[in-house]
C-alpha cells in the first residue's frame, strides 16, 4: 500500500497557493531537496492558472498514478480576492473541482472543471486524493457545506468520490460527518493502513484518526497531544521524508499570517509529533498557503529545475567543481560529489544532457572507497574531461594511504564510462618536489589542446602549474612542467582557452567555504605565461543569496559558437546548513560572453 516506497525519490514538489492577493489564488510551485527548506519556483510567479469559474484556483494537490506515471493536479475553484466573500462560497459556491493532467510535471494540460459537489452544497473546497491500490482508483475527498432535512443550518461535512481518470467519477458520498464543521483532510498509506489528519471546527485544530482501509467507517481516533494543542491551523499535509522512516507534517498558521509550520514523526500510528524551531526550516520567500507535497525522482528534480528555477542551478542535490564538455551532439558534466564532512567523499558522477538543462545522473564512475583506484583511499575531489582518438580520458583528485592529494587519470571508450583507472597516480607532491614546482595540494586539474592537438594539463593549490601530456594521455612530460606566473590571488582551479590568439585564464581565489570565493581573470600572448591580471569575472549576488560562486570550467560549444561556465555555490537556501557551507554547494551553468575588445565579460548573477 505504500505506493511511495517503489521509487527512489530525490526531492519534493510543493504546489500551492500564496493569499487573496491579486494573483495570490493561482498554482504557484515550491522544491525542496530535504523537505523542510522550500525554493520558490517560477520567480515566484504561479505555474498555473484558472481563468474561468471563480477565477482562481486554491488548495491545489499533486497526486503520481502510479500504473501511469501521469500526474494530476486538482485545486478548488475559489477566488476571495473577487470580493463576493466568504459566505458566498460557503452558501453558494462552485461545486466544481479544477483538474489538470501532465506527464512529466512541467507541461501541463489545458484545465477541465469537473461538477462533482453534491446538489445544494455550498461549496468544494480543498479537494485531495488517495490512491486505493486494492481497488485501482482514486480516492477523491473534499469538504462541502451542505443543509439536510434534519439540520438548521449548513455544515462543512468530507465528501468523497471514485475515478481512475479524473473525468468520470462515482456518485458523490458523505465521508466523514462531526459535530461541528470538518474541513481540510489530508490522508497517507503506510504498512497497510491509513492515516487521516482533518481540521476539525468542534475542537479547532488537527485531529488524526487511522484507518485499516478506505472506508468511511474503518477509522479510529489516534491520540496525538503535541498537534491537537496547536490552535488556529489548518490545510494539513502529511508525507514521508525520503530515504527514512519519518514523515513530515505542515499544517497553515491560517490564524497568525505564517504560513506552513512542519511537525515530524518516525510513528505515524503513535500520534507523536515534533514541533521543529524557526531555524530548522525554510519556507522561502512567498508565504505557503494550503498546498499539497509531492516526492519526486532526481530526474524529475533536474526537469523541474530547468523549467521552473533561478536560470543558475542545473543539478538538484549537492555537487561541486563542475567540468563542463560537449561530445557528439550531447553535453556532459562531470562534479565532485559533496555534502560531506571534510569533503571527504568518495564517488564521481557524470551527468548527460541534450539542451544544458535537464540532466540525467549516468551513475558512478569511479569509487574511491572501492578497488576501482588503486592508489587513492578517498578525497574524490575536482574531475576533468578530455578526448582523444574515440577514447575518453577522466582526470581526478584523491588522497593516497599517507594523505598527500595527487592526481590521477581513467580511460574509457564512452564518456558516460565505464572507465578504468591507471594503477598510479599522474601527479604526485613527490614528483613536484622533485621537479622544483612551487604547490600546496596536488588537486584541480583542467585540460587544455593546443591548435596543432598538443594535450596539456594545468592544475594547482596555492601556486599555479602546467604540463604537456604525453601522447598516450595518461603520462606528463615532466620536462615541461612550470609554475604558471601572473595569477593575481590564486588559490586553485585554473583553467586556459585560446580566442583569436589570445590565452585566457580563469582561476579562483578566496577559499571555497568563503561568501567571496570568486573567479579572477587574466589574459597572456603565450600558454605558459606570465598572465596578465584584468579583472574578477565571477563574484557573488548577495541580494539573490548566491554566494560561494567559482571553481568552474568553461566550454566552447563548436555546434553554436557559444562559451558556458559552469560553477558551483554554496546550497540554497542558505538556512538549510548552519555548519560550514563549503561542504554543501550545487552546481550552475551560465553563459559566458566576450566583449567588442576580444575580453571575457562578467557574468551576470
């Protein structure tokens, strides 16, 4: 019954609304990597909209069939901003529910109104669904308000409804009936029974009940003292935080203006619930209204962040020191995978991409924790790519057993792998040593082929340094090894290309776990220098919350003639990690330009 369970899910997708605002009752979409801290999508601006009916469209749910892998969207039809009230809606609102249908949560269909309120209800509002696996449908409920025979006035009551398509549904029913008025339900399957959370209006707050199946009479009461205290809320939204046994509950501060405030549990049918601090989640920059959350797969994640995102992230989740490569008629990035202590991960991934956007994770390369390095235990730091001859030739950082970084080098037949390691590093501090070159880490190689297809490799901590590679690719040429001079304020990453004879070197400065962490830019009449120092031309945007922006790879797509830098900058939102940020930074795609002067241009944030 636990139809999540089946996927390997990577983020969350809020859909949602803002306020009675102008433009405030629209879809508007939110992502989340952990759940508890929200990027708006969109700029801000609602995903979807209804123009017909009431002309607004509140308390959206986003529900995966899990046959189909189609999704549906369903929202009330209600626009308080029109002005016709509350008891307009409650006495004689739509009785329709809003439907819209996608296949991949970016490209939506036109919306259908479907007329599923009883006759004489008031109103339909926050519609939700449930998928019934033993029946293979849907579970439709929402709250109408509705006067019987024996009643003196109307009263908010759960309605449900069948259907498998979201076209053609059951005869509406009553669901659940209280004392007073009942709004808001929410409901999740685990472990074979079901658990419903309602906005109850006799106690005035969020009552759980559990059930054993759908029906309406399967459900008990479930204590649950924590939330039940809480007044003054409604819109409860239950899920499961992925990768763990605990799930999460956001329930709309309605009364105090605040938005969305996340409880957690690791038992659902205990009814204890944790109250997380302020500091513990973010919501982002809109205020959440009613909503519902949706787990998503990394695949769906990355189409998200294309369509929907800042114009800047191209990979959900944390990866840092992108190189960035075009073979064929498809892109590829290749990152240090991060998000660990002392950067002391241990995998390389290589994502592809057919339009620099949507990206696919191709799988691991290489595994330093594994036999797959001979030479390295651990520290996957800072990848390059190069080809020669239809072969593929990865070049990456790790630490050897007496901690020293060095350098070391894969070849492959495809550039997606498999690829197989040298049994010994490229460039060691020993060898550096030897050959009188000034260095602090042996890390962060980029590679460099000269017009007549000479391969060199520049790589550097503290000082700066080239060498020729050898014609196999994986041996240097130590008699050309030199310190790179003119690097104004290196630290490491430094990287060349060539434009109309012109060398153009890029480097970062500052320290990676630094807000000022940037790109400095230089230019020289030779590949080995000396540079000349022009000006900084990656820097980070305060008032956007990028921060942390360098360590980056520039390519020339040949096909367009356009340059793109990829970098990476701290996790956002910033909130999400209180430690320190150099540990946690995701990956952007810019395009790079060149001035009327021949010069590298700034990128603009």
């Amino acid at each position: 019954m636990n139809i999540q369970a089946k996927q390997d899910y990577a983020g969350y997708l809020l859909v949602h609304f803002i306020g009675e605002q102008p433009d405030g009752e629209q879809v508007y979409f939110s992502y989340s990597e952990d759940g508890l801290h929200w990027k708006d999508l969109n700029a801000g601006e609602p995903v979807l909209r209804w123009e017909q009916g009431e002309r607004g469209a509140r308390d959206p749910f986003v529900v995966r069939s899990p046959k189909e892998g189609r999704f549906y969207l369903i929202a009330t039809d209600l626009r308080i901003a029109s002005g016709k009230g509350w008891d307009v809606a409650v006495n004689a609102g739509s009785r329709d529910m809003i439907v819209w249908e996608s296949d991949d949560l970016v490209n939506w269909s036109e919306p259908w109104p479907v007329s599923i309120g009883v006759e004489g209800a008031g109103c339909v509002w926050a519609p939700e669904t449930v998928y019934d696996e033993a029946a293979d449908e849907f579970l439709v409920f929402w709250a109408s308000a509705t006067q019987e025979p024996h009643e003196n006035e109307r009263k908010h009551k759960i309605y449900c409804a069948r259907t498998k398509d979201f076209r053609e549904f059951t005869p509406a029913e009553k669901y659940i009936e209280r004392d007073n008025h009942i709004i808001d339900t929410t409901m999740i399957a685990h472990d074979g029974k079901y658990y419903r959370y309602s906005k109850d209006e006799t106690t005035k707050n969020i009552r759980v009940e559990q059930g054993t199946s759908l029906d309406k009479d399967a459900f008990s009461y479930v204590d649950a003292p924590v939330l039940e205290a809480i007044m003054g809320v409604e819109g409860p939204e239950i899920f499961k935080l992925n990768g763990r046994e605990e799930w999460c509950l956001i329930v709309d501060r309605y009364a105090e203006g605040k938005g969305y405030l996340p409880l957690l549990t690791n038992d659902l049918g205990s009814g204890e619930f944790r109250i997380l601090a302020d500091e513990e989640f973010d919501l982002g920059r809109s205020k959440k209204r009613h909503g519902g959350v949706l787990p998503v797969t990394a695949e769906e994640c990355s189409r998200l962040l294309a369509a929907f995102g800042d114009g800047h992230q191209a990979l959900p989740g944390q990866f840092a020191d992108p190189d960035l490569a075009k073979f064929g008629d498809r892109f590829y990035l290749y990152p240090t995978t991060d998000g660990f202590e002392g950067w002391s991960g241990t995998q390389f991934h290589v994502f592809s991409s057919a339009d620099l956007k949507a990206w696919q994770d191709e799988g691991v390369i290489l595994d330093l924790a594994t036999d797959d390095v001979p030479w390295a235990v651990g520290s996957a730091w800072a990848p390059a790519i190069a080809s020669k001859d239809g072969r593929f030739y990865y070049y990456f950082c790790g630490k050897k057993p007496d901690g020293e970084s060095a350098i070391g080098v894969a070849v492959s037949e495809a550039p997606a792998g498999p690829f197989r390691a040298q049994p010994e590093p490229l460039i060691t501090m020993g060898q550096l040593k030897r050959l009188g070159i000034a260095m602090g880490q042996a890390i962060d190689p980029s590679v460099y082929i000269e017009d007549d297809g000479t391969p060199y490799l520049l790589f550097g901590n503290s000082h700066g340094a080239i060498v020729q590679l050898g014609g196999d690719m994986v041996t240097v040429i130590e008699d050309t090894m030199k310190n790179i001079e003119g690097l104004h304020d290196f630290r490491e990453a430094v990287t060349v290309l060539k434009r109309d004879g012109l060398y153009h070197f890029t480097w970062s400065c500052d320290d990676t776990g630094s807000e000022d962490y940037h790109v400095n830019y230089g230019t020289s009449e030779q590949l080995y220098g000396s540079v000349t120092f022009r000006y900084t031309v990656l820097s980070k945007n305060t008032d956007k919350g990028m921060l942390g922006t360098a360590h980056h790879s520039i390519m020339h797509d040949p096909d367009t003639g356009q340059y793109w830098i990829a970098y990476h900058r701290f996790v956002t939102p910033l909130s999400r990690f209180s430690g320190y940020k150099g540990y946690h930074r995701e990956t952007c795609i810019d395009p790079l330009e060149f001035g009327g002067d021949g010069l590298m241009m700034p990128i603009k944030l």
